[in-house]
C-alpha cells in the first residue's frame, strides 16, 4: 500500500520516460490521482517545448563558410611549384656531385657485384621515396593547419 | 548508469546525395582536400548548432557571425579530431565554448552566473509549490483560457536562465543524452540531469502560477 506522494524527480523521470521507470513509480502513479495530475502538466509542459519551432539562420550558412575556407586550387598550384622546386634543387646537386667527384665513382663500385650493387640501388631508392613520401604528407596536414591560423 | 537514450549514430545521412557517409569517412575527406565534404558535415549539424546559438545568443547579427565562426574553428581544428565522440557532439562543443566566449567578451555571462543557477532553498520551493497549487481555485475569468500551449511554454522558457534553456533545448528538442550534452556543454551528466530538473519544475510552477491546469488544455 502506498501511503506518501511521489518526489518530484520521480513524477518528472515518468513524464520523460515512463519506460525507464521503477515499477513503484509507474504502480504509484496508476493508483494516485494527485501524482498522476502532476504527471500530465510535465507531459503537457514537454509536448509545448517539442512543439516550438525549430531555430533556422537566414542565411546559407554552408555556403558562406565554404567561401571562407582557403581555396584548395591556389594550394595546389603553390604545393606543385614547390615540389618542382624540390626535385629540380635535388636533380642539380645529385648531378652536380657527380659530375664534380666522376674521378672517384670510376673506383667507387670496383669489387661489388653488379647484382649486389643493383641491390644496393634499388634499395636507396625505395628508401629515399618512402621518406620522401612521409615527409610531404606531414608538410601537407602542417600546411593546413598553418593555413587557417 | 547508462545515459545514452538511443545508440550511438554511426551513419549520418548526407543531405546532399542522400548517400550514408560515416562521420570518419566525411573526415577523410575534408583532409583530402575536398572542402566540399565539409559542407556536408555542416548541413549536417547545423541545426544543432542552431539551437545551442539560439539559445544563447540574442543578436541576430552576433549568431550570424558566431555560426561562422563555429565552422571555421571545426575545419581548423579537424586534423585534431580523435573520433572520440561523434562528429555533431564534438561540433556542438565548439559552437557551445564560441558562445561562452563570446557572452564572456560581452561581460554577459557574469550578470546570469550560468553555470551555477541558484540553487533554491528548500523553504522558497515550498512556497512556489503552495502558490502553484493555490492557483487551482482562480477564477476563471482571471486565466488566459484557450491559449496555445506552445505559445505559452515559449514564453516561460525565454524567462529560464542560459544553461537551463540550452539544456531543455538539447535534451528535449535535439533529443541528446545527458552523456552528449555533458560533452557539448563540459557539465558532468550528473549535473546535466539535475539542472534539466530544476528546468522542469521552474516551469512547471511558472506555468502553474498563471494558469489553472484545465485552461492549458
């Protein structure tokens, strides 16, 4: 036998969700007509908030923001310039290496297996495109971060 | 305790193509340099970020510039996104500390103390209670009878303070779980629940103070 009224919290928590609720509360309130009343001003009350409408800008939010955003087309270009810029500096100071020490490279190899030396090559190679690889995906996540400081 | 009132959403609707794209997936793609992608995501949490401005901000002009300003911090900070939370959750944080910010630049903040509503004594809720319950023998004639009740809980909600109407927006509007509002507004859920309570029965003793319960039927 249920002899005291129900908390407020608990009339609010059946109002909300009479689902989520203690058996108690729901027993309670089917035999309680003076917590079933305060029920139904807080079903009242939430059907009110559910029925405001909903708040919209008066502006195309998404495309004044996109139109603020850095143009990825003029990155581009500036990442292509730079990564001609690379290879270009890089090509003149390999060839320039060389062409300047040509003399020691004639010994260089002398007593190394072309297969070995093949190896070698291929292997440095990889290398250098794997750390190239790395060091331009770093330099672009960076460069965007940068971009919109 | 679990907070969560539906499951985690995994799949977002694309309201563009009308495509499922994951929150991971759009991420992907806005760091892949498609900025398009990111208007995606905006549409996709607009309105939660309209809401919360709402709520808070008065100025039409300061919500316009506020709302852009959400976005341009969110595309700023993406490559930080950890996944932690959903894409929404962590945007609404966003939009949530840009209208702290702003109210505190504003020296608004200060003058509604939002982050600790007065917590009422128990004697005052007593006497709110008593009136409240008063009011069922008004006279009629003294009553607004008829009137919408969306129209008046719209006007009692305006009198909440912030937090409590953002909270009552989150919860009962967007339909969040007190876990999600905890994240977008750095309340504990605790908090979060305790606060939408106080929410409730502010107005529901508003309400009972004007009105008789049958003329708001």
């Amino acid at each position: 036998m249920v002899t005291k009224h129900l908390m407020d919290d608990e009339v609010q928590q059946y109002a909300v969700n009479k689902f989520s609720c203690e058996k108690r509360i729901a027993e309670h309130i089917h035999l309680c007509g003076e917590c079933r009343s305060k029920v139904e001003v807080y079903q009242l009350l939430i059907t009110g908030i559910k029925q405001q409408p909903q708040p919209a800008f008066n502006f195309d939010l998404s495309k004044s923001v996109l139109q603020q955003l850095p143009s990825q087309e003029a990155k581009t270009a500036n990442d292509s310039l730079l990564i001609w810029l690379f290879i270009f500096t890089g090509i003149s100071f390999t060839g320039g290496g060389l062409y300047f020490f040509r003399n020691y490279f004639k010994y260089f190899f002398e007593g190394i297996e072309t297969i070995l030396g093949f190896l070698i090559v291929v292997t440095a190679v990889m290398v250098l495109a794997g750390l190239y690889l790395d060091m331009y995906k770093k330099y672009r996540k960076e460069m965007k971060v940068l971009d919109m400081g | 305790m679990q907070h969560f009132r539906n499951q985690p959403v995994k799949w977002q609707v694309n309201n563009i193509t009308g495509q499922n794209t994951t929150d991971r997936e759009l991420v992907e793609r806005v760091l892949g340099g498609e900025t398009n992608a990111f208007g995606i995501i905006i549409k996709n949490t607009e309105n939660l970020v309209a809401k919360i401005i709402f709520e808070m901000i008065n100025n039409d002009g300061d919500r316009k510039d506020i709302a852009q300003d959400v976005y341009l911090k969110a595309y700023q900070k993406l490559p930080g996104f950890k996944f932690q939370s959903k894409l929404s959750t962590w945007i609404g944080q966003i939009c949530h500390n840009t209208c702290i910010d702003h109210l505190r630049k504003k020296k608004m903040i200060l003058a509604e103390n939002i982050y600790e509503p007065e917590a009422e004594s128990a004697n005052e809720l007593l006497d709110m209670m008593n009136t409240a319950r008063g009011n069922f023998d008004k006279p009629v004639d003294t009553l607004v009878i008829g009137k919408n009740i969306s129209e008046i809980v719209k006007k009692k909600i305006e009198k909440l303070p912030t937090i409590y109407r953002t909270l009552i927006s989150l919860y009962h509007k967007e339909e969040l779980s007190y876990d999600e509002i905890g994240m977008i507004t750095g309340l504990p859920p605790g908090t979060v629940k305790s606060y939408l309570f106080r929410a409730r029965r502010e107005l529901r003793n508003d309400l009972l103070l004007h009105y008789k319960k049958e003329d708001l039927w």
